[in-house]
C-alpha cells in the first residue's frame, strides 16, 4: 500500500495540539493548520505559508492557514511553497470528509483563479471584487481595475486573465 503524499495528524496526548499536515515526499515538512479570521490573511508569517479557504455547511466562509513548522529535507522556498498549494486542497477534502462523517452535506473549497497560479483566488459580492493571494487581499469596484492589479502588480499575463474562475458571493 502506498502512502499518502500529505496526512492529516495531532498529538493524541495534547488536546489543545493543533491539526497538522505532514509532507511524506521531498521535500519533507510538518505544517500546522490554524483558523484564521479573514482579516488576519494579511499577517504574513516568516515560514512558507499557504492559506484555505473554506465554504463551510452553514455557508460562512472559514480560512485556515497552514504554516511550514519543520521541514526534513534542504530545499528552495519555491520548492516548498509548490507543495504547499497542495496541502491546501487536501486540507479541504479533509473538512469535506469530516463533515460527511457527521451526517451533514459538506461544503467547498474556494477554487483557484487558474489552475497555473495555484493559491490566488478571485472573489466576487455585489459591487465588490476581492483578490487573495498568500498575503495579499486587494478589493476593487470593477472588474478591470481588479485585472488592471492582476496585470500590472502581479504580472500575471492577459491571457491568463480571460480563463479564470471567479468564484461568486452574495
């Protein structure tokens, strides 16, 4: 049997230890998982970071940041923060699991912009559009100032603007 690339762990021993995510393949790391308000995704730790974000059952959008604790193996930061977008995903299939567990209809992550720029997500409410990247939440009345943002302080190339998922709120 072949093990997982993440799991999901605690310390059965400490009821106030954190959920954790361990990175079997290289490079290696331990993660934490922490909720987050919305409003703190703009605190920007000194570890390798990727934040979740989370529709949960009853419809609120919940954030969790996973935050590199130890990492087994040399690597780049690039390296890192690849696998990272990843354990993000997996985190959420993981609430998904739980929720269906407890006999309620699980909710959904909130998908990626663009499957070639994996953790920046596009939210659009009435009137107002917000970009969340790995510490960057920027909010924009249009949707070309926010892709005049997208392309210009993000260099992210036109092209890629016109494929991507906006995911909608009310």
């Amino acid at each position: 049997m072949k093990t997982s690339k993440f799991l999901i762990c605690s310390d059965p021993l400490n009821e106030e230890s954190p959920e954790m995510i361990l990175h079997t393949n290289r490079p290696r790391f331990l993660a934490t998982v922490t909720p987050i308000s919305f409003g703190e995704i703009e605190n920007r730790p000194e570890k390798a970071f990727a934040d979740a974000l989370y529709v949960n059952t009853d419809g609120e959008l919940e954030v969790f940041r996973i935050e590199v604790d130890d990492i087994y193996d040399r690597t780049e930061e690039e390296d890192l923060q690849d696998e990272l977008f990843p354990a993000t995903d997996y985190f959420c299939k993981y609430l998904q699991l739980m929720e269906q567990e407890e006999g309620t209809k699980p909710g959904f992550p909130v998908k990626d912009f663009n499957p070639e720029l994996p953790g920046l997500k596009v939210l659009q409410a009435p009137e107002l559009w917000t970009v969340v990247y790995n510490g960057v939440v920027a909010e924009f009345g249009t949707e070309e100032e926010m892709d005049e943002f997208l392309e210009n302080d993000l260099n992210i190339e036109s092209e890629l603007l016109d494929k991507g998922i906006i995911n909608q709120f009310e």
